[in-house]
C-alpha cells in the first residue's frame, strides 16, 4: 500500500538516513550534509536537514487551514467504508509501472537480508501491505536460504494479483494472498507466534487512527517471541502533507489523496506509543531529506519514520 511518491530517492547512497531520536550514537559518515546554503542546488539530496522556526510555523499554518476545510462529512464515509476499492483501482492503473527495486531496504534494515544468508536456518517473513512485492521479490532473488519461507499480503486483490502475475512468484518460496492487516483474525495461512519478521512499509499510514490498536494486536499474535517488526511510513509535515489543498483531509493530519487512497502522518511519539505494549524498542528514528530540483530551482522537504521492534519474549 505504497504510493509512488512514498519512495526515498537513492540517490547512489552507502549509508543509512536515518537518525534515531533517542540515541547518542548517530552518525552522518557517508551522509550528504548541507552546511553552507548557498550550495543547495549542487546535489539532487541532501540529509539531515532540520527545519528553522520559520518553515516549523509555515507547516503548521498549513495544516490550521487544512483542517477549516475538510472533506465534507456527507462525503467522508465512502473513503472509510471499502478504503481496497481505491487501492484496487490504483493497481490497475499503475500495474506496469509500479514495481521499483528499493535498493535502500538494505541499508536500513539489514536484519530483513540476513534471513537470506546460507547458514540463517528456518526463516519466516511477512510483507503486509505488499503491493506489486517490492520487499519480497528483492529478497528472495538474492537469497541462499533454503529454508526461508516470505508471505505478503495487501487488502487489494488487484496487488495481490500483481504479485502472482510476476514470473518470480515461486509457492515453494512464498505466498501472497488477500488480508486486512486491520482485520479481527489473523489470516488463515500463518500461525501464531510463528514469524520472525514483519515488514511495514507505507503501511500503518493507510489504516484509520481507530484501526491501529487491531492491527499491532495481529501483528503481536504473528510474531514469534524475539520476532522484529520493522516499519517505514510518512512523518509529520512531510512536503506529501504540507501540498493537500482543500477537501482533502478526513481528520487531524489523515487525508485522502486524488486517487481515494488515505494516509496518515505520523510523529515519532506516536510510532512509538503504538508498540509501547509487548514490544522493546530497537528503533526510532527519523529521515529527513532536502531533494531539490537542480533545473526548477525548487526545494522540498521530506520526513520519513522508521521503527524496529521487538516482541518481548
């Protein structure tokens, strides 16, 4: 459940973006960092940028008029309603186009391609929210595991069928199939306390506020004891965020976009409150990133949350 424009530009990178807000031992070897203002425009991205008070006050009066103008309560329900439908006409659309190789997956959790090596032994992952498959296929097509097995699953049939449509879907690797993650019941193909990894990208922010406590319940019941939850999605005021124009916000920072499809940014207090119960704290770390358009002369500020958690044995 991942909108194109969710995706991190690369950008050649070596090193992780990803600053952990409660740690001492962050480091930006091998970030590009802007230090002097006037060279902005000699890089296509720059990491680390922290905003000023005056562009803190600029996004917060963007989303004050934001929400004098939402989307009229006599319209609201169908976006909450089938919220799949959008996202089976959002693969239709894009079926073609959509799957991208995220060659950052593997220097921001680097757990995720261990369970690839020779000697991991029985591994289990699951992509939720799996949309054209781009964690699982990038997995498995390195991988020299004999026995790691990958699930994913997305709440779009049309995902789904995507993913079984590609010549890489191999059953005796892997299986894709249709689930809720805000579902009451975990699905029928796994297990509980059966898997190792969890994967969330773009996820938790295409739920509703009201559907997050079910679905950290099932992603708990999945998991095996010392299990890793790993989750990437939109932070708050992302440049995503701060563009919405009238009629587009559903409530507090959750919005629809052109396509019906919703997302929800997030603040890094909230991440972590959401796994505050049965989960010790790995990660919690923010990205933030100034990508300029070198021709336009425009800058845009993206902020992006990134979490590891792990089940409480």
């Amino acid at each position: 459940m991942e909108s194109p424009s969710a995706t991190p530009s690369d950008d050649k990178k070596t090193t992780s973006s990803a600053l952990d807000i409660e740690s001492d031992n962050n480091t930006t070897f091998g970030s590009r960092l802007l230090k002097e203002d006037n060279d902005v425009f000699s890089h296509n991205a720059w990491d680390h940028v922290e905003w000023d008070q005056e562009q803190e006050v600029m996004a917060q009066e963007k989303v004050s008029t934001q929400l004098e103008y939402p989307v009229p309560e006599e319209e609201q329900e169908q976006y909450y309603n089938q919220p799949e439908e959008y996202w089976n006409k959002f693969y239709q659309k894009n079926e073609n186009r959509f799957f991208k190789d995220r060659n950052w997956l593997k220097l921001e959790f680097p757990e995720l391609f261990e369970t690839s090596q020779a000697n991991a032994g029985k591994q289990r992952v699951f992509e939720i929210g799996c949309g054209a498959g781009n964690t699982m296929f990038p997995l498995l097509q390195q991988n020299e595991n004999p026995d790691l097995f990958v699930y994913a699953a997305d709440y779009s049939r049309t995902a789904v069928d995507v993913v079984k449509s590609n010549p890489d879907y191999n059953t005796q690797r892997s299986c894709a199939f249709v689930w809720d993650l805000a579902s009451k019941d975990i699905p029928e193909e796994i297990e509980e306390n059966s898997l190792d990894m969890i994967v969330l990208i773009f996820v938790l922010s295409a739920l509703a506020p009201e559907q997050w406590d079910q679905a950290i319940k099932n992603i708990r019941r999945m998991l095996k004891p010392g299990g890793l939850v790993m989750f990437r999605d939109y932070g708050r005021y992302d440049l995503a965020q701060l563009r919405f124009k009238k009629n587009r916000l559903l409530k507090e920072n959750f919005y629809i976009r052109g396509d019906g499809t919703r997302v929800y940014f997030f603040t890094s207090e909230e991440m972590a409150g959401l796994f505050d119960d049965g989960f010790k704290m790995e990660q919690n770390a923010v990205d933030r990133r100034l990508i300029v358009n070198r021709m336009r002369k425009l800058k845009m500020y993206r902020v992006w949350l990134q979490g590891k958690f792990r089940k409480v044995e």
